[in-house]
DNA sequence: TTCCGACAGTGGGGTCGCAAT
DNA sequence: ATTGCGACCCCACTATCGGAA
C-alpha cells in the first residue's frame, strides 16, 4: 500500500466531525491493506508508530524540505526506514537520524510530508486515535466492537489484535485472555469536586488514600517479576525493591496493580518530585536506590493464582488482595455506608491529607475492574487551591486554538511592586473567554516576539491549582501544579492581586 | 428530546539520559 | 562541564459526537 493513501485517508478523516465518518473512512482503508500492511497501517492510522516514539522531534524533523512531485514511498518502505532510524544511536546520530528522516521527507508528497512529521512528533491531529481505529476494526472485520475494545484492554495495544482479527476474523479475539506477564492496560478515575458528591454518587463505597507517586501493574510468575507503568513501559529493572516484595509474597502467580512512592525516614511521603526523579533513574540503580528507596504500595488484584478476577465486584477483588499482600503494602482505607456516613468519609480525607498525602478515591464496591476506562467508579477527590494573579503575557495558540492568545503567563505581586512569574496555563478556557482575552490582550499588548504577546499586567485572573512544586525555571523558586484558569476578576486591581509571600506561606511544606 | 459517557485536543512542569557544543 | 532535545512521568479542562435514557 501506498503511504499516499494513508496520508489522503488521514486528511479525509481530519476534515469531518462526524465520528461515524471517521470510523467508516479507516474501516474501508483497513479491508483494502493487504496482510502484511497490517502491522503498519494500523498503528499509523491511529497516530502511533509501531516502533513507539524513536527519538525524532520537531528539531529532528529540521525545516521544510522540497517535496516529490509524485506519490512513490509503501508504507513498508516507510516502515523499514523507520526500524533502521530508531537503532541510530552514539556520537553522531542526531545527524544521520537527521539525514535519514531529509530522505524520507525528500522522497514524500508534501500532503504526505504533513502525514509523517504529524506521526513522528506524535501530533497526527485527525481526531482520531485508538478508540476511533478499534471501532473502525471492529467494522472492517465484522466483530463486534466492545469485544475488540476489550481484546485491545487486555493484549495492552491495538496491533496484535489488529492482525490477529484480519487474519483469522472475530474468533481470534477469543486468544486474548487476561495473562500473567503481559500487561493490560490500566483503570482510571474520574475527578469529583467533594468527597460528598463522591459518596453521593456511589453509595456504599470505599475511600482509599490517593498516593502522589508512580502508577505500577506488578505481574510474578515463579521467580519472574514484571513492573509495568500506566503506559506499561517496562521500569522492572530501575525498582529493585518492587521486584523483591513482589517474590516475598506467599502466591506464586499474581497480578496487582497500585503505586510506588518513596517515603522518607519519619514515614512522610517525599514529594512527587523526588519520587519521580527515583523511578526515572536507569543508570546507576543502586545509588539511586539507597539514596531514594521506594515502596510498592497495592491497592488492586486483577489475577490471583491463575484465577482472572477483573470482572468480579471490587469488594471481593479487595478481599483476594488483603489475603495476598500484608496490611503495610496496601493503600489505608476505610468503607463508607453510603451519604448518610459522610462524616466517616470526610474524617478520613482529613487524616490522608494530614499524613502528607494527595487526596482519596472513592470506589464503588461493586464495580469490575475496567480496564483502560476511565470507570465512574472511581473517583478522585484532591484538595484545590485558588490564588488572584496578574496576565504577564499570552502565547499563540495552536490547532483550533490558531489565531487565539491561549496559554498564560501568570504573575504573583513581589516585595518591589513588581511580578514575578509563577507559570503558566492553557486550561479551564472557553471558546467565549479565548475570543474575549485575545481581543483584551491585543488592546494591552505592549511587545511580540516569536510566539509570545507581552502585556501590561493590568488583568488580574483567578487561578486553580494543585499546590506547589520546586522550581529551577521561575524566578520565585517555585511553580504551581496543574494551573487553570476559573475566571477573569475584573473587578480586581492588579494591585490587589496575591503576592509571592502569601502564595509561599500557604504551602509551608515546599521551600524554593 | 435531552442527557451524559467517551474521546480528542491543547498544552503545563519536572527529571533523566544522551548527544552536541 | 554545560546546554538542548526527546521521552515519559504526573495532569485539568472544554468541545463534540452519538448512544442511552
């Protein structure tokens, strides 16, 4: 198959809304590659490379580069070009990964150019991902798509599944059980803005203490262990100690899923930062690990003994994991007799949050283990904070966001009557509030360089987020966690706007 | 007919490892 | 030795489609 057709395809799915259309558009293309396209057409469609990310970014991809006057490049072309770039490493490679992705581009169409550089930075933008090509799976091959989804769940990715289907139709689906050392992808919550509307929409529930650490799905068969991250990379080897509980365990066979965080010597989690930096650590593993050890900390079992227990109802989920792993290795958690036992709810949010950590999850006792949903059954409930900053300058947004001041600069009051950047934020954004500041902003613009609008800070905006962190970037020292905007307060003064100080004295905890 | 669940998009900050400077 | 890039952790929120209610 020609890389023409999947870029012509790509460009027809981007220009309807209409999910259905899109559905149709990669089905009809799916039916039409042959077998040994699968492998390819598949993950490209749904804006992924086969190889994962392979160190090709924006300054990879270089300035623009003449384009072929014809479509010539297959997709397997495409494919082995790719394989041969991503094992490019040593002194050296950033040119020839460079070089090879020239000849690439030079061999390519410039509606197949503007295909490429969207899969390689990862940013296709087709409105189209995985769950649109599964469902367009599902049509091309005549399965029925909640059971190719839950294939997809379980085989962790779309592709050997993509080729099992379009080789051996539906049947093929039934290979795809729940197994031991292969990973699946993992449930998610959603948020609630209270512990009340929490337990008012669950019932009875159980509250368990959210953990700012590292998502991990921790498989042991014998004497082999696997750690998983949510995305199930595999960061078996950088956690010594997870590989060491997981075989102290009395069951030979397990699949669990839960966090690890690093706790300090007193039994206080360390903050998301330092645990972070530890999990991310791969070369010298045993320094990392004396100075930063981590703990795996369970709070699910999706197999236990060779018995699949993703469909049972969490209590008895919960009840198989507090037979298989001591109390110390669990998440805290209390049960909650539905709305009326709020008090009980809202005490143990309080005592989480006292013990340094996130928040809670709220989790129906009921529900099955959903894998890669984000289940209503789950629900996370964090404290958030407010602040009243000033607009220091917006950049240009991109995509639907072209030609609209997005992402702001935000400032808090210094001791000088000056500003000092905090960071910034793009969300919490209306299409209504991104017209109205871009036509504000531009009215107070009083310098543009590159991508950025520089105003005077006259606009004051509340602010959400959820805490501070250490910050080598910002002149204050810090930085606020997952910035959003709620609203303008245009009632507000710059001048009225919340200082350094009170942003620094209301999280004691950090320290620039 | 209305409501709501699921998706995609739009990016944020930090840290690590590696290659280039 | 320092800097820049890319990968991958954490993530919130809005708009939209289309099936459920």
């Amino acid at each position: 198959m020609l890389l023409s057709r999947l870029a012509q395809v790509s460009q027809e799915v981007a220009a309807t809304s209409a999910r259905s259309r899109k559905t149709a558009l990669l089905a009809e293309l799916f039916r039409e590659a042959e077998p040994d396209d699968v492998p390819v057409v598949i993950p490209y469609l749904a804006g992924r490379l086969p190889q994962g990310r392979i160190g090709v970014g924006w300054k990879v991809l270089g300035d623009p580069v003449p384009p072929a006057a014809g479509p010539s490049l297959t997709v397997r072309e495409v494919d082995a070009l790719l394989t041969r770039l991503a094992k490019v490493s040593g002194p050296g490679s950033q040119a020839e990964r460079a070089r090879l992705v020239g000849e690439l581009l030079g061999a390519s169409t410039e509606a197949e150019q503007r295909f490429l550089r969207g899969l390689l930075t990862g940013e296709v933008r087709q409105g189209a991902l995985d769950a649109v090509a599964v469902e367009g799976l599902a049509q091309a091959t005549g399965a029925a798509s909640a059971d190719v989804r839950r294939a997809v769940m379980l085989a962790g990715s779309l592709q050997p599944v993509a080729g099992a289907l379009l080789a051996d139709g539906p049947q093929a689906l039934e290979r795809f059980r729940l197994t031991v050392g292969r990973p699946v992808q993992p449930m998610l919550a959603h948020s609630a803005s209270s512990v009340a509307e929490a337990v008012g929409k669950l019932g009875v529930c159980a509250v368990e203490e959210k953990l700012d650490g590292i998502r991990v799905q921790v498989h042991r068969d014998g004497d082999t262990v696997r750690v998983h991250t949510r995305t199930l990379d595999d960061i078996t080897d950088r956690l010594p100690e997870v590989t060491e509980a997981a075989r102290g365990l009395d069951v030979e066979r397990f699949i669990l899923d839960g966090e690890v965080i690093s706790f300090d010597g007193t039994g206080r989690p360390r903050s998301f930062q330092e645990t972070a930096g530890r999990v991310g650590s791969r070369v010298d593993v045993v320094t990392a690990a004396r100075e930063t050890p981590v703990s795996p900390v369970f709070f699910d079992a999706l197999s236990v003994d060779g018995r699949d227990l993703l469909d049972l109802p969490f209590a008895e989920r919960h009840a198989e994991l507090a037979r298989l792993v001591p109390e110390p290795m669990r998440v805290r958690r209390t049960l909650v007799d539905g709305p009326d036992d709020l008090e009980a709810a809202e005490r143990f949010l309080a005592e989480t949050l006292e013990r340094g950590h996130e928040g809670v999850v709220v989790k129906g006792l009921q529900a099955p283990y959903s894998a890669g949903r984000r289940g209503a059954s789950w629900l996370k409930v964090k404290p958030v904070h407010t602040l009243d900053l000033v607009v220091l300058a917006a950049e240009w947004g991109h995509g639907r966001r072209t030609g609209k001041l997005s992402n702001l600069h935000l400032g808090a009051r210094t001791a000088d009557g000056g500003f000092a950047m905090l960071g910034k934020t793009f969300k919490g954004m209306t299409d209504a509030m991104l017209e109205w500041q871009t036509g504000r902003l531009r009215e107070i613009a009083v310098d543009e360089s590159g991508h950025t609008v520089t105003v005077r800070p006259e606009l004051v905006v509340e602010i959400a987020y959820d805490g501070l962190q250490r910050s080598s970037r910002y002149p204050a020292g810090v930085t606020l966690r997952f910035a959003r905007v709620i609203r303008y307060r245009e009632d507000k003064r710059p001048e009225e706007a919340d200082t350094v100080e009170t942003v620094l004295a209301a999280h004691p905890e950090v320290r620039p």
